[in-house]
C-alpha cells in the first residue's frame, strides 16, 4: 500500500485565543480552535453572513478524556492535543501500522453531530481530489468516533505567509487560481466548506495549494447554509482580498488581520494598497460584492467557484517576478590570456657597481659657470631698480570718465500660450498602480472649463498615505522655453510644476525623474517659474488633494502653458 503524504485538517478560528497546547507546528496544527466566547468570533467573516447552526447544539459536552499515547484502533497513538473545544478534540499522532504522522478529530459517539461527522468525513474520503487534504478513516468505536487525515508537515498556512506581508501578484494569482478550481470540483460532487479561512489553505513546499478541512469543519461545529456555493464563493474573494492587501475585508480583525476602517464600506484592494495589481483587484470584487456588479467595469458578479475560476482563467495570465541574479565577479585576465602561458618569464639581471661622478660645480667648469650666474644676477637687480625709480617719479595720468551711451528701454516681451500636443495621467511606482483614469486627461486641457479630468477617490487628502502624488505629463510636441503654468482646480489643491530635462526624448517614468520649478495651493493658481526652462515635458504634480462634495479626490478643469 504506497503511504500517502501526512498533512493536519483545519477546524480552527484562528481568529484569536490560542489552542490549548503550545503550536510546535503552525503548519501541522488542526487550528480547531475557535473563541472560547463567541462573542468575540469576527462578526463580519464570509462565511458567518450566510450560516446558521443547527437545532439542538449543546456547546457544553465535555471532549472525551483521553491523554497522550492512547491507542485507536490498536494503531493511531495520540501524540499531542492541538484543540479541545466544543465536545470534541484534535490530535497529532502517529500511525504505527505505515509509520507516518497523522491527524485525529474525537467525538463521543452520542454528541449530537456525531452521525453529521461520520457522513461528511466518508463523503470528503470518496472525493480523492489531491488538492484537499484527504480524510484516511471515519470509525465509530468504543462509543467514540474519529476521523484520520493526512498531516503536512512541510506546508505553510496562508495565516502565517500573510503575516509577513500581502503576496505578490503572481503568488495571489495562483492562490485563487488553484483554490476555486479545488471547490468548484467538490461542489460538482456536491461538497461545500463553509468554513474557508486562512487557516485552512496551505502552501505548500512545492508552491501547491492545498484545502484543509472539506465538509468536516462545518460538520464539527454544524454549520450549515442555504446558499453554500455562494458562501465559498465569497470566502475565497476573501481570501484573495487579504492576500492583496493585508487586510481582511470587513471592519472587523480576523485571523491576524486588521479589518477595514469603520464606515467606508468594501472598498477595492487597489484603492487600499498601492501597487496592486488591477485585474486580481477586481477578481476579489466581484467575488465578494455578490449582491451586485464591482463599481470600476460593471462587470457580473461571481456567485459559484465556477464562475470565479472561469473569470480567473479569462484574465491574462499573471507572470512570476523576474529571478534577481548577482552582480558578476570582477573580469581577471589569466596569463594565457595575456599571451604569456608556455613563454618563459625573464629572470632578474643582476646590476654591477656604477661609479659615482664628482659634484657637478666642483669642477673647473661647474666654478666658471658659478661666476658667470652670479654675474647675470647683480645685472638684473641693477636694472630692476632702475625701472622701479623711473615708474615712481612719473606723474599719474588724469582719471578720464567714460562717456556711457544712452540705450533704449526694452519691454519684455508678453508670455504666449504654448499648445499642448497631447497629455498622459502619471500614477508610477512606487505607490501608484500605472493608471488615473487616462480616459479623462484630455478634459483638463480642452479649453472648457466644464470638463475635469480626476484622481481616484482617497480616504485621506494625501492620498490614503499610498504615494507621494498623481499628477499628469503634458507633450508640448517639441521643447519650447517655458515661462508660467496657469491651473484651474475644483476646489483647494496643493500641486507642483515639474519639468523634464533639457533634450529628453521621452517624459521620465518616475516623479523624481523632473524638476520641481514652482509649487502652491489654491483653486485658480498662475504659477511662474523662477526663470524660463527649455523642455517638452511638463508634469502637473498633485501632492494634496481637496475634500469636495464629501469626496477626497483632485480635479483639475484646465491647464494652459505660456511661454
């Protein structure tokens, strides 16, 4: 019989007290764990708007009394209590018979869901879809019912990946790739989760996903739902939201994420983190808003793991980051490339003793050339004086005062308007996502001021505290000195004039890449530069934006350039 990989099935919460045992293993634990005080569950979790328990729970059945190295079966001997809640605990064991650590799920056989347990454990088994892990044994012995599963010890919990930071594009990308793929294949068999947190998908070593705990985490707290491929469905937009963000996307904490601000509503993850990718942003959206199309492109909303992965697999593919390979050594040249390999190398020569010459001006002639220096040397200071006497007693000339020629006064010429061949929103990293509506920018320079181009809206006036600014880059077509910018906002806004440098073929791709020439805040701005600037592009850079109409967003109705 070929031994199956070990892997832990997850019924925990996650969301807050820790399991009864010290977690050795994060990966491994079952994370049966829920709060002791339901109260203090996350009100807001996907799974708990659609979920009811069923009649006749009794939260109060005390879990069997077993104890480290007790035997089921004369085969699985508990090694480790990761949960004891609810009627029922988890373990960490070992199956004696193939040698391999397991999980166990205990119940007394008269708990009330125990028959609940049995039928979804056997269902969960006949599926055999490698990418849930699996459900090895569902026995009902000794008045006693268990469930063995497969314990992965070399797998990671999203809980603990999202701890250190949200996922890069590629990684979310794959994460709700695989996971609604997984589900939508259980729920053709008729299987549902409900109970889809972070803790019950695992990375694995290989970069896999793997689902833990199907039909079985529901079951063991009798959690039911009128909708359940809605429920995942949500869960895992959930899932998506808080592996782009960090965040969980409802106002409470959950799972070591802090939920969003109180009272902005489900706003999309690329207006609650810079820098995310747009197409996944959306994906969350509209697994997660079910009651209705995403704001940004209307588009439907995904109500069954079908849908979603359909909609996943019709966006373009999500590229992994570029490997980062070291900087190579410094080029040595060997002798054999130098030419010198197989010659030989010469030897030192050895030096004979050269004599010493005398002194130069010890000689008959170093002495004749001593008087002729020093002969040379009283004529020059003879006539030096004899210049310097002369030059003293020479009267100064009259000063003359120079006659200065009248000029006529020049007036500067008036600044003209410089027409603006084309204009680009300018959103860059890091912070921005690429675009600030682009399909707007031609209103700010159209010549009516009726039409605006805008930013997104922000939940603060800089910008959310996501990025330094947006702005936008104006092509005058070719480089013209630049004089004065005149700005035209809705409302009060801090903004900046930059400029490219002399000769740039091309607008710069970052803000640092231009020249800040001018800044200043107000409605109506006719901003002069310190001195005219020769360039073709300038970048119009909003760095605070105004509250208007209770929306925080800028809006700029015209630009004009002079020159």
């Amino acid at each position: 019989m070929a031994e199956r990989s070990t892997a832990a099935v997850d019924v925990a919460d996650n969301s807050g007290d820790d399991p009864l045992t010290a977690q050795a293993d994060t990966a491994a634990t079952d994370g049966v764990a829920e709060e002791r005080k339901t109260s203090e569950a996350p009100s807001a979790a996907p799974e708990q708007k659609a979920v009811e328990r069923k009649n006749g729970e009794q939260s109060s059945l005390a879990p069997p009394e077993l104890h480290s190295g007790h035997k089921l079966a004369r085969r699985y001997r508990l090694e480790e209590c990761v949960t004891r809640l609810d009627g029922f605990s988890s373990w960490r064991a070992v199956d004696e018979k193939l040698r391999r650590a397991v999980g166990v799920h205990l119940l007394p056989a008269d708990h009330p869901r125990a028959r609940s347990v049995l039928a979804a454990a056997r269902s969960a088994a006949l599926l055999g879809d490698p990418r849930f892990v699996q459900v090895l044994d569902a026995v009902e012995e000794n008045d006693l019912v268990y469930v063995v599963h497969e314990w992965l010890p070399d797998a990671t919990e999203l809980t603990a990946l999202l701890a250190d930071g949200p996922l890069q594009a590629h990684e979310a990308y794959q994460l709700v790739s695989q996971v609604s793929q997984a589900m939508a294949a259980a729920h053709r068999e008729g299987l549902a989760h409900l109970r889809l947190t972070p803790s019950a998908v695992l990375r694995s070593s290989t970069g896999q996903y793997r689902i833990r705990g199907l039909a079985v985490n529901a079951a063991l707290r009798g959690i039911t739902a009128d909708r359940p491929q809605r429920t995942d469905t949500e869960a895992i937009g959930a899932l998506l939201y808080a592996a782009l963000t960090q965040r969980w996307p409802y106002e409470s904490d959950a799972y070591g994420l802090s939920g969003l601000p109180k009272g902005v509503g489900l706003i999309p993850p690329d207006q609650v983190r810079a820098g995310v990718h747009r197409g996944l942003s959306e994906i969350a959206m509209r697994a997660l808003a079910n009651d209705g199309a995403t704001a940004s492109r209307q588009e439907p909303p995904c109500t069954t793991p079908d849908e979603l992965a359909k909609a996943v697999a019709a966006m373009p593919r999500v590229k992994p980051p570029e490997p980062e390979f070291p900087a190579p050594a410094e080029y040595q040249r060997t002798t054999y490339q130098q030419g010198t390999y197989g010659r030989p190398q010469p030897r030192p020569v050895v030096t004979q003793p050269v004599p010493v010459p005398p002194a130069p001006l010890e000689s008959r002639t170093g002495k004749a050339l001593k008087w002729a220096v020093g002969a040379l040397l009283i004529a020059a200071l003879g006539l030096g004086s004899w210049q310097i006497a002369d030059r003293l007693l020479k009267p100064e000339p009259k000063e003359e005062t120079p006659v200065v020629q009248p000029t006529t006064d020049e007036k500067p010429a008036p600044p003209k308007p410089i027409t603006i061949q084309s204009a680009d929103d300018f959103d860059p990293l890091p912070g921005g996502n690429g675009e600030e509506y682009p399909e707007a920018v031609k209103n700010a320079h159209d010549g009516d001021p009726g039409t605006v181009w805008h930013t997104k809206n922000y939940t603060t006036t800089h910008f959310g505290n996501l990025k330094a600014g947006v702005g936008i880059v104006l092509d005058l077509g070719s480089e013209q000195k630049l004089s004065s910018v005149d700005l035209s906002f809705v409302g009060r806004t801090s903004v900046e004039i930059r400029t490219a440098p002399e000769g740039a073929s091309s607008a710069p791709s970052t803000a640092d890449g231009f020249t800040t020439q001018v800044s200043d805040a107000g409605d109506d701005l006719k901003l002069k530069l310190p001195k005219p600037v020769t360039t073709r592009y300038v970048l119009v850079w909003l760095t605070e934006l105004p509250l208007t109409d209770g929306q925080i967003r800028g809006q700029l109705s015209e630009v004009k350039v002079m020159g």
